[in-house]
C-alpha cells in the first residue's frame, strides 16, 4: 500500500526522533514532532491525532512498507528502536528492488545524451556499482536499441535547453537532396525520437509554418535575438495521434485506411498495432486472414511500415494508397529481374 506525502513525512519524523536515544520519546512527545513537521515541511496547522501516530507506529512495525521497525515501548510509556543502529533509512533491500532499481538505472542511461540529465551521471555510476556488488553482477536482461555514432546526438542537449528557455534559434540545415544549406529562424518546441532518429519540430518565425527537422541534417545552431513565438496549432501531446512515425504538417487530416494481412501476419499486427486506431472488421476463418482498419496520416513511414511486411499484407482502401503501394513493389520486384540485376 503506498504512502502518501504527509504519512512519509510523519514515519521520517518518527524515524528521527527514534534514533535520538539522548531523548525519551513518549507518545505525545512523538505527536508534536509530527505536528511540527508537517507544518514546516507543508504549511498544515492542523495537528496531528494522537491516533494517527499510533497508526504510523504500526505501519512502521509491519511489513507491509517493508520496514520491519523494532520499535519497543519501556518504563510503559517511552518509544525507542531496540536495535540503536535501525533506521528507516538504512533499510536493506530485496533481492526485487535490486532487479527494479537495475532496469531503472539502465533505462536513465538512455538519457545520457541530454546534458539535463548529466548531474545524475555520477550517481548513477555509483548505483551501478552497488547494484553490480549487491546483485552479484547479474546479466542485464532489458535492451535499448541506440545507434552511439548516429550524427546529431550532440545537438540534443542545447535543442533541449533553447526549447526550455524558448529561445530562438538560427539553424543551418541541408537536406539530402538539396545542394546547399539552408537557414532557418525557428522558434523549436519539442524533440522526438523514432527509430533511433531524431527530430526536432519548430515554426519558422516569420510565419510559424511548421518544420520536422532530422537533428542529423543540422550543421549548426546559434540563438537569435528574435522573439519567440507559439504556434497555437501544435499540441505536442496530441499532434502525433494519427501518425505512424514524424511526418506530419499542422493541416493534415487522418484518412482510413483499410487492408488485409495473411494468417500469418494477422497475428503479429493482432499482438502489435500498427497504430492505436487500429480495429479489426473482419476475419476468415477459412484462411486466418482478417481486414483491419487505422485511420492516420498517409506519410513516409506509413508506407515504410506496410512495406515492411512484404507480400503479408495488401492496401485495400484509398485508391491512391493503393496505387502508391502498388508502384513500390513493381520497382522493388523490377531490382530481383534478370535483365535488371546489378552487379
């Protein structure tokens, strides 16, 4: 059962009143200190009952925050651990909470590449080490994919501080079909992360046109002093709802799209949807196939992804989606033709 705020405060209270063995500590006493700390710690004048301390001295003693504390009443009125060197603060941990913390700290590797989160690395080198002693070395079992030389995960700590501050920038950028770079002044506002890739979207200052920029194709970025402007119609929580992947502008609608997969890849996408929106309209039983239904953005890496499955799905709605597919694949089957082969 979690604790809430106010019960933490009290247990540590009661916890250092405890510890003080210069002090008798009777029910009351311990009552007051409660009373005294959350009123420093959380503005609350209303005092604490002598019920509920009672009630956290249970807690304390029970398992079920784990504690365990070896708290003893003497002379028939006075509070003390029987063990001087408790604490609830020096409370061994499970051979569980090693494992969770262990996935934990793995995951907050992932974020190294942020400067924001460089003030935790030493701790977190420190945790590794006790959890590797502790933990008698365990393998790791969780595994990020990341691509460490992937050009542009230096730019992520100062897009990340320009987009704190909302401070805008100057940015040289040169996309793989154009021949010379390009300048834009941007207002950014959110960075995003797919397949390993990362994005950062912003409007143009001048006329808060959005723009998607892959951080890989960015040369430089400096601030400007230009005043920094929000675009009413970018909601970072919800903008990518109805996209697979990045690729959207603000004006773009969701459209349905329908197809089919074969036995085989109906159970993959079955266990894993394509997209959130994702429903099932109908199966055959005769085959295993199914029809499914997403209503998204028709973008790259819609098409990306349904390519991906090779001959395990068939685009059956819009007519255009269909067309697009169907040129795809009569290129990419035209590369495997004997006349066509490249040596």
């Amino acid at each position: 059962m979690p604790a809430n705020k106010n019960a933490l405060i009290r247990y540590k209270t009661i916890d250092n009143c405890l510890r003080n063995r210069y002090r008798r500590w009777t029910l009351d006493d311990l009552v007051d200190a409660c009373s005294d700390a959350l009123y420093e710690m959380e503005g609350i004048r209303k005092g604490v009952s002598v019920r509920t301390v009672q009630g956290d001295i249970q807690m304390m003693r029970s398992d079920k925050l784990g504690y365990n504390a070896p708290i003893e009443v003497y002379e028939h009125k006075y509070y003390r651990y029987s063990n001087p060197d408790y604490s609830i603060t020096n409370m061994p941990m499970s051979q569980n909470d090693y494992e969770v913390m262990q996935e934990a700290v793995n995951m907050l590797r992932q974020l190294e590449n942020f400067e924001h989160f460089s003030e935790m690395s030493d701790v977190i080198g420190r945790l590794q080490d006790k959890l590797a002693i502790s933990g008698k070395n365990r393998r790791p079992i969780i595994h990020f994919d990341s691509v460490p030389l992937l050009k542009g995960l230096k730019l992520l700590n100062p897009l990340y501080n320009y987009i704190a501050r909302r401070q805008t920038v100057k940015i040289i950028y040169q996309s793989f079909a154009a021949k010379e770079p390009n300048e834009f002044i941007l207002c950014p506002y959110l960075l995003k992360e797919f397949r390993n890739r990362w994005f950062v979207f912003g409007s143009r200052a001048k006329d808060l046109v959005l723009y998607n920029l892959p951080l890989d194709r960015i040369i430089s970025i400096e601030p400007v002093d230009v005043p920094f402007r929000d675009n009413p119609d970018f909601d970072p929580e919800h903008f990518f709802d109805d996209v697979i992947g990045v690729s959207k502008n603000i004006r773009n609608t969701p459209r349905r799209i329908r197809f089919w997969a074969n036995e085989e890849q109906s159970k993959y996408i079955k266990t894993k949807p394509i997209h959130s929106s994702q429903k099932i309209i109908r199966e055959n039983p005769e085959d295993g196939s199914h029809i499914f239904e997403i209503d998204v953005v028709i973008n790259f890496e819609m098409y990306s992804v349904f390519m991906s499955y090779g001959p395990g799905i068939k685009i059956i709605h819009p007519r255009n989606v269909v067309s697009h597919m169907r040129d795809k694949l009569r290129a990419a089957a035209d590369l495997y033709n004997e006349e066509n082969s490249i040596d």
